[in-house]
C-alpha cells in the first residue's frame, strides 16, 4: 500500500509541476514582489481560473496523501538478541579484613 501511495505522490507531483510551469508569471522576479505586495499574495496574474484551482488541489491532494500514508507503515520490530548457554558469573563478595596482629 506504501508503494502505491508513493506512486500517486510522484504522479500528483509531476501534475503541480506541470500546473506550475504552465501558469503565466507575476511580474519581473523579485523586483515585481517588491513593488505590490498586496496584488500578489494569492493567485498569479493573468492565469485561468482552472490553471489555479488544479494548482491548489494538486497541492491538496500530496498533503493529503502525505499525511495519511504515515498510518500504513510498520513499526520496526525487537531485534531479538541471541541468547547465552552459560549461567551468569556469581559475583564474588569482598571478604572483610582482619587487624594486623592478631
């Protein structure tokens, strides 16, 4: 399920890309964004209105897909550790010194 849901992003990648390239541009780069802001926030100039919609819902529809492919993947399972034969080793009590001289 994880590979087709990759697939369908790469797809609806390939199709904002497309959206994207297609649409006409705003205005002479960064000099354009500077000189009016507030005409430029949402939508692009002189684009159809269908250009600009698929745009926003290609864009949609990878997050979408994005966020609900998180729930198909696996948890890594417990890498088991090989278990040993040989019993633990019996630690050895400190044995208590005697005075010197007796």
């Amino acid at each position: 399920m994880v590979a087709f849901l990759t697939i369908v992003i790469i797809l609806a990648c390939i199709a904002l890309a497309f959206f994207v390239l297609v649409q006409n541009p705003k205005g002479g780069g960064l000099t354009g964004t500077f000189g009016s802001i507030g005409s430029q926030v949402m939508g692009v100039k002189q684009s159809t209105d269908a250009m600009e919609k698929g745009t926003w819902v290609t864009m949609a529809i990878i997050a979408a897909i994005s966020i609900f492919s998180v729930s198909f993947y696996d948890t890594p399972k417990e890498v088991k550790q090989p278990q040993q034969n040989s019993a633990p080793a019996k630690q050895q009590q400190p044995q208590q010194q005697q005075p010197a001289g007796k």
